[in-house]
C-alpha cells in the first residue's frame, strides 16, 4: 500500500507540474485558449470528487452528523487559510500581484501539496478505488494551477528553467504529505472519516469559491456551454471510476 500511495503522490504532483510545463511551450495565444476548458473540466472533477466519492465513503464508516460537521469545519478552515494567503489559486496569467505574489505562490503552493498529499494518503487508506478517483481529481485541478503559477513565476522575473524548479520543489511536500498521512492514519481508522469529510470540503471550497466565479466572468453562450459540457464530462469521469471501483 505505501509504494501504491507513494506513486499516485507523485502522480499528484511533480506529474502534474511537468505536464503543465508543457503548455508552456505553446504560444501565450494558445495557452489562454486552452486554460478556461482545463478549469471547467477540473471544477467537475472536484464536484464529483467530494460528492461522489469522499464524502459516501466517510458515510459509510461514520456517522451522517460527524461527517457533514467535517465538512463544515473543513469550509471554515480553508476559508481562513485563504484569507491569511495561503491557500492561494491563480489561474490567470494576468493576476494582480505578479512580482510580489512569487514567492507566495511558492510558500503557498508548497502548503497546498502538502494538504493535497494527506487527501491522497487518506483516500487510499479508505480504499484504492477512491484513491485514484481522488488523486485523479487533484491532477485535474493541480494542472491548470500549476501552469497559472508557472506564469506568475515568469511574469515575477523568473527564467522558465528556474520557474519549472521552483514549481517542482514546491510540489514535493504532496508525497510528504501522503507519507505522513500513512503513517499517523493507518493505525487510527477511527479518525479517516473526519480526514475524508475535511478533504470534501477542500474539494468543494476550491471548485465553488475559487473556480466558479472565474468561470462566471465568461458570459458568451458558446462559452457557457462549453463550459457546461466540460463540467459534466469532469464529473462522468471520476462517477465512473468511482462506479467501476465498486
């Protein structure tokens, strides 16, 4: 089980930042074309994510009121996180705080994954099936965060060789993560439903409060149906994994 929660953390991670560096090498034209499809496809992978998966598998190993109060707590937590700046999401290249944000991004993202590594450990000690349908969602969100980094780390002065390393470095605390996430959970079976039910709520807060209204801001009707299409297909993809799992 630890060589299984050890790929798919690296999966989570350092995978997903080399595959966003590879949009880097598509013109800055063709990258902004792509990013807005990438966020809707991510936002119905999280959706799905937490209702479809980890917040059924904390029901059924707890109580409906000790999962539903993890949730709610986990809401309020992830709340104040971004309100200190750490938990941090730009998906724009065009953010607001390019120079300064830079090392933010860095301090933040590297918070973020190690957040993202303990989702993952705990979602495999539930079981295999959640925890690759979990991991895939993080991959989907983690993607087209990455690359929105990437940019601000470019627009901060970075090189694109240095901005790959820093990137990278900061994705290694999600194997951390899934690590410490083994080793505290996997002799308190008790404590996975809360781990589970707080992890939703890291799924729902980020595709409700950070992704969504960015996606507001498309207004046009073929964006809003391709954006509808690509929230659905987000959410079939992680219901079947979920489906065939059980």
């Amino acid at each position: 089980m630890f060589l299984t929660i050890l790929f798919w953390s690296l999966a989570g991670g350092v995978l997903s930042v080399l595959a966003a560096s590879l949009f880097l090498l598509l013109p800055e034209a063709q990258r902004n074309r792509f990013l807005p499809g990438m966020i809707s496809y991510a936002t119905g992978a999280l959706l799905a994510g937490a209702l479809l998966g980890l917040i059924p598998e904390a029901l059924e190993q707890a109580e409906d009121h000790v999962v539903f109060m993890s949730v709610l707590g986990g809401l309020l937590v992830f709340f104040m996180l971004e309100k200190m700046v750490l938990w941090r999401h730009c998906h724009d290249d065009h953010c607001h705080q390019h120079s300064s944000a830079a090392p933010l991004i860095l301090i933040g993202g590297a918070f973020h994954n190690l957040l993202d590594g303990v989702i993952i450990g705990a979602a495999f000690l539930s079981s295999v099936p959640l925890g690759i349908s979990t991991t895939l969602a993080i991959i989907a969100h983690a993607v087209p965060q990455d690359l929105g980094d990437i940019a601000v780390l470019l627009h901060g002065g970075y090189s694109r060789l240095r901005a790959l390393i820093f990137n990278l470095l900061s994705s290694l605390p999600t194997v951390l993560g899934a690590f410490l996430a083994y080793a505290a959970l996997q002799n308190l079976e008790p404590v996975i439903p809360y781990v589970l039910g707080f992890s939703a709520a890291g799924f729902l807060y980020i595709a409700m409060a950070d992704l969504i209204p960015g996606m507001h801001r498309e207004t046009a009707l073929k964006s809003t149906l391709l954006q509808v299409v690509l929230l659905v297909v987000g959410g079939i993809t992680i219901g079947v994994l979920r489906a065939h799992g059980h």
